[in-house]
C-alpha cells in the first residue's frame, strides 16, 4: 500500500483495509486521503466508473469521524437514486461496521422503524436522496438541529446529475438550509465520471468561494476502448394492423446486429425512447425463441414498477448470461455485475452521457471498455430535402465520437433563475417554520441562500403572485403562512421533488404492478402493449383509480411514453460541421455508416456549404445551415418572428418562408441592435415548462425562460458569420441584396 497516505488513516480503518485483504490504495484514492485528512478545501473526484471513487472518499471521511461518531449525523451521503443508495449502503456497511460507525439510509423504501431509529439516537453517515432530505424539512423541522449538528461531510455522487437540473438547485437550496443546523461548516466531497468543466462544478458547490474547491482525477488511468457506429437506412416505415407491429428494414436489421453482437453475455443497451427499450427487447426475445435460447434480454426504465426493476438488476448480477435494454435508468452507477459492451440505439443527447454510458462496461483489471452505437436515418433520395440528404443523426452520432476522443464533454450550466423551484422552496420553508416574516424568507432562500438572482423587486412579484393562487397568505402581524392551496400542495407526496412527474396510470397483471404509462396516451380495452419486455392485451381501464389491468398476449404493439430530447451543445454542431465539410477516414463506422457519411459530403459539396451557409431555395424561401447550439437556434428562430418572418427549427439548420435578401436584412438590422432577451422569451408560447410555472405570470416566466432558454450572444455571432447567400438549384432572378 502506498505507506503515507496509509498511515494517515485512522487506526480502524487500516485493520478494515487489512481484513478486507486490500494489498494497494489506487492513486485518486492516495490523493483524496491528503486532501481530505490534511486539508480543508471541498473536494471534486472525478474519474471513471468502478475506479474507486466511493472508497477514495470515504475512507478519510470515516477516519475523520471515527473518533467521535455519535454526535449527530457526521457525514451525508446525497444520491440521485434509492437504487443507487442501496448499493452504497451494501459497500458502506462492511467498511463502517468493523469500525462501528452506524450507517443507515433515509429514503420511501425504508421502514418506518430505521428511521425513528435515527431520529431518536441521529450518528454516523446518512444516505439520502434530495426528496427525502427535503422531506425532513417538511416533516421532521424540529429534529433537524438534533440532526445535523455536527455535520463534518457531505457527499454528492454523480454530480453531474444534478448541475444545471432542477434537482440540482433543489438539492443546492437544502443544503443551504441545512447550514444553519449546523454548529461551524460541512466540506463537500462531489463524485462524478464525466465532469465537463470543473470550475463550473466547483462554483455550483461553493458560489462564493469557488477557488477553495480541488478537484482530483484519475488521468494516468489508460483503458482500451472498442468502439463502432453501425449506419442504417430506413427503406420501409411501420405499420400496425390487429394489434401487431410490423416492423421497418432498419428495425429488423438493428435488432439482428444487436442479438448478433451480445447475446451470450452481460450487456447494456441503452435507448433514448422507453418505447424503443421495450420494442427491441421484444424483438430480440423473439430471435431468442426461434434460436431455441433462453430469453435473455431485460428491460430497465422509470415507467417499470419497482419489482421489476430490481428483478432485472438481480437477474443482471447473475452469472447466466443476459442484456438489459433500458434507459437512462442505468446510466449512473448502479451495480448490475459485469458488462463487457454497451450499445446505444440512436444517437445520444450529449457527449457527457456518451462516456458516462461507455464507462460502463469494461469495469474489471485489463478488460477494455466495449461500445456499439446504431444510428437509422431515412434513406435519401434527389428529392429528398438537404438536410435529410446530409444524415444529421449519424453526423451527430461521429461529432460525439470525435469530441469524446478529444477528452471533450459539455460545461454545465448553473440555473441561477429557476422560479420554479424557488416557488417550492418558498412553500417548504414556511411549512418548515409555520411562518416567517417576507424579510427573513428572503434573507434564507436569496442573502443567505441559492437564489441570488433573485432581486427584491422579483422577489415581492413572486410572493405576490403565488399568494393570488392561494399558495401563500399573510397575517396581520406580517407573517407569510401557507394558503389553502399551499397545504394541499405541501401535503401531497408529490411536493418533496422540484421537477414536475406526469400523471401516470398504474398497470397491473393479477394484482401485480407492471409500470406505468401516461395518462395522456391511455390505450383502449383491447388493445396491445410491450411494458416490463412481455406483451399483453388491454382488459380493463379504471379511470377513476388511474388503473389498467392486463393480460399476457400474443399480440404486440410499444406504448407511448411522453418525453422529449436534451439540448445540443453548439460545440457538439460545429464538430458536426468539421466532420462533414473534411475528408477524415472514420475507421470506427460500419461499411454503411461510410456510404451515408460519403454520400453526405457529396450533397454538402453540390450545395457549396463550405462556401456559405446560406442557401437560396427560391425568391421565397432559403435555408439557412446555422451550425449552433438549441438555445442559440431557438434565439435566432423567435428573432425571426418578431420580425414577421416565419422560421422553422431544422435542428443544424432554420427554414424561412422568405427571401434570402428579406433575411439577411432582418438579421443585418438586428445587428445594430439586438432585441431585448425579455421581448423574445415573451413569444416562447409553451410557457409552462417547469413543476410550479403554473403559479407564475407571464412576466415572471418571461424572466426565467430568457435566462434558461436563449442566448443572445451566441445568436449574434452566428449573425455575424453568416456571410452571403448562395443560389442552390434556383433558376429564377437573383434576388437584391
């Protein structure tokens, strides 16, 4: 073992280490021990899956507690999942047990009687999720001192999971709140494998003294990585007749690709449509049919029931070979045993959930890290329209490969304007309190608090607003309780997490959950669905109780999850650029992905994309090829609108219903001066986007969105490089710039 940073553990620890037979301390774990035992800066880890991570972290937090763990809780352990909980607390028990530091868990799965244990004798390490932490709040405020007041520690695994997220403020905003419960300060130890940008991460964990965060990495670690991109074309669309599903070419030959690569072995395939997961699962359990197998491919995503989520994770830790088709569910850092590849159907929505998913295979001494993406696009013809013609997915799908070989992943953004949120904490501290005075609620939640964009006069509207819902009222003595409709919110299970769920239906067979689908694409008595990767027939629908009951079938038909995509990041678009304007030989595509990214660059040579972007279609119509991020196209879209010019998103390009000279001097004028980011948010026309926007005005939400939804700078720099026009296949005057 490295001898120095051995020694500085405490005496308990060490007989840990030497009973569990460890015979070497990985270096992030040498290098957490200095840190946290010698020093007294926060900390960020961050490097890969299985590499050590938990331990690096807690094994000189338990020395720093051993001596007195009694106390209070010492250390808090925050996680994004009880699964995930879980499998902490199985690791943490044996190493705290031996040096008789209590461990014990808070989340809706433990009984009743574990958690008046802690509240009647609160001591060693508490893990926790943000919506149990915030439970505490509502319904343990008097214990919360007796709680936390020795709090030495606080760990955030799978940091990255909250950074830029409502839960993420949620989960900043608590903390906040818990400061004052405790007797001095906490140091906060983060976890993540795919930290983008550090100094981001480290001002979302300490705003006011960002300089004092280190951040630790694993960067001598090297691991072999196989990776490839399988391209698709899809010639034939799917059809549904008498509760089947006939499938498309490019499905069927996905999924026999798929089978081919993994069956046999532990695998994860992730998909980035629930209904996705539980159509190729189907898919694939019926080639192991007709190959006379056993069926091996599972299902994982946040519409299974419980039980069939652990079954799955149970069935994954076994030796017998199986697949697990899910979604972003296991992403993080669940142990599900062994995985020796991933694969990804359709591209995924950032470069940092692209590592985070490679990372999770490859996890033993000296296997490699094993990846499969399969990309289907529609196939084009001359007709087809340039965008469609240039394959944006499997573009998107390489820019992403490229970028992660280039040790690239996305800066977080921090949501300093999250009203939202902010509305449920203004809810959560006066059931809290009983009540506060308007000026100690600011000095809580804004002074002293997370919402420091928040400013007086914001403040006072938000307040104002919420209390015309009934959310809130004030007595004469001045203090702000909680309304009517705030009790009814505060009091249902619901509240305890800031981002909205959608009403749900509970599906069952025989009284025994399945999942769950969305209320607004209930199917009809009758009808066929693919839930929890078997097939069932509708038979009854309880629309009072939310229920569906089901029976096995034979039929066969995915139901319809709600649901959009993430937001690309302009750099991911550039990369996109790069890859389709140069000549590069990409060694990791199938034979088809080469054709489609060869015929790509054909089409983007004939339309002269290097020469400017944008293209002149007819005197009433261009196409313009922005190559931005989602936030800066949305920007230059409602810009377009306010001028009267209908623009439509392409995704890396935006379609107006105008001349290229009408255009060029919309945008030309704007230059001059760009328009307010207020007077753009006010014609986003789905306002209602967050869990409690429904209590904002118009106004408000205006605020938020344009500080969440656009940016202004980068709109204008894509303004700025736009050059001029270029006629494609116009045969008609040119029109007068």
């Amino acid at each position: 073992m490295a001898t120095d940073a051995f020694s500085l553990l405490a005496p308990p620890i060490q007989r840990i280490l030497w009973r569990m037979r460890w015979t070497a301390l990985r270096p992030i774990q040498v290098d957490a021990i200095h840190r946290i035992i010698e020093g007294q800066d926060d900390i960020i880890i961050s490097a890969r899956t299985a590499s050590g991570k938990t331990e690096a972290a807690f094994l000189p937090i338990l020395s720093c507690i051993s001596s007195e763990p009694r106390s209070s809780v010492r250390a808090m352990y925050i996680g994004p999942l009880k699964a995930l909980i879980n499998d902490q607390f199985r690791r943490l028990e044996e190493l705290c047990e031996y040096a008789q530091i209590p461990v014990q868990r808070w989340h809706g799965d433990v009984s009743g009687s574990q958690k008046q244990s802690l509240l009647g004798n609160p001591s060693g390490v508490l893990l926790i999720t943000p919506e149990s932490l915030e439970s505490l709040f509502v319904n343990r405020s008097t214990r919360l001192t007796a709680l936390f007041r020795q709090l030495a520690f606080v760990v955030i695994d799978e940091v990255h999971a909250f950074v830029g997220r409502e839960r993420g403020t949620h989960l900043r905003s608590l903390l906040r709140r818990v400061e004052s419960h405790v007797n001095g300060d906490y140091r906060i130890v983060a976890l993540s494998a795919t930290v983008g940008d550090p100094r981001i991460t480290a001002s979302w964990l300490r705003p006011e003294r960002s300089e004092r965060v280190n951040v630790i990495t694993d960067a001598d670690e090297q691991k072999e990585v196989r990776y490839k991109i399988y391209g698709y074309r899809k010639r034939r669309t799917q059809t549904f007749e008498e509760g089947n599903q006939h499938d498309s070419d490019d499905i069927l030959a996905m999924a026999n690709d798929i089978y081919d690569a993994h069956a046999g072995t532990h695998n994860l395939i992730f998909a980035n449509r629930k209904a996705d997961v539980e159509l190729f699962a189907d898919l694939l359990n019926e080639r192991c049919r007709r190959d006379g197998r056993p069926q091996e491919f599972l299902v994982h995503h946040g519409s299974l029931s419980k039980e069939v989520r652990e079954q799955t994770e149970e069935l994954m830790r076994a030796s017998r070979p199986a697949t697990t088709l899910c979604s972003a569910t296991l992403e993080l850092g669940i142990d599900i045993g062994n995985v020796v590849a991933v694969g990804q159907i359709g591209v995924p929505w950032s470069v940092s959930s692209l590592v985070q998913r490679l990372g999770r295979s490859g996890r033993k001494e000296g296997q490699p890290s094993i990846m499969r993406v399969y990309v289907a696009e529609s196939e084009a013809g001359p007709d087809s329209d340039l965008v469609d013609r240039l394959y944006p997915n499997l573009l998107q799908a390489i820019a992403m490969t490229e970028l992660m070989l280039e040790k690239w992943t996305e800066p977080q953004t921090i949501m300093d304007m999250d009203l939202s949120t902010f509305v449920q904490q203004v809810l959560s501290v006066l059931a809290e309190t009983g009540g506060v005075l308007a000026e100690r609620l600011f000095d809580r939640l804004v002074r002293l608090g997370t919402f420091k964009r928040i400013d007086k006069p914001l403040f006072v509207k938000v307040l104002r607003g919420i209390a015309e819902h009934d959310l809130i009222e004030q007595m004469t003595q001045g203090d702000l309780i909680l309304g009517l409709g705030g009790q009814r919110i505060v009091s249902h299970y619901d509240f305890y997490s800031a981002f909205a769920t959608p009403e749900e239906y509970r599906v069952a067979h025989e009284g025994r959950p399945i999942g769950t689908l969305p209320a607004l694409s209930v199917p009809e008595v009758n009808d066929h669905i693919i839930l929890g990767g078997r097939r069932w027939q509708i038979v009854g629908v309880d629309h009072k109780r939310s229920e569906i009951t089901v029976t096995p079938a034979r039929g066969r038909k995915p139901p319809r999850f709600l649901g959009g995509g993430g937001e690309i990041h302009a750099r991911v678009r550039q990369k996109m650029r790069e890859v389709l304007l140069g000549q590069k030989k990409l060694p990791y595509l199938n034979e088809q992905g080469c054709e489609m990214l060869t015929e790509a660059r054909c089409s983007a040579s004939e339309a002269a994309l290097h020469v400017a972007p944008l293209l002149v279609l007819s005197d009433r119509s261009c196409l313009w090829f922005t190559w931005t991020g989602t936030r800066a196209q949305r920007t230059l879209c409602l810009m377009a609108a306010a001028a009267g010019v209908r623009a439509t998103d392409m995704g890396i390009a935006i379609l107006f219903d105008a001349s290229a000279s009408r255009v060029i001097h919309t945008y030309h004028t704007y230059l001059g001066a760009m328009p307010d980011a207020l007077t753009l948010a006010a014609r986003i026309p789905s306002k209602h986007v967050r869990k409690y926007d429904q209590y904002l005005s118009d106004e408000l939400l205006n605020e938020s969105l344009a500080e969440c939804a656009l940016d202004l700078p980068a709109a204008e720099s894509v303004i700025r490089d736009a050059g001029e026009p270029y006629l494609l296949g116009y045969t008609g005057e040119s029109p007068a710039y």
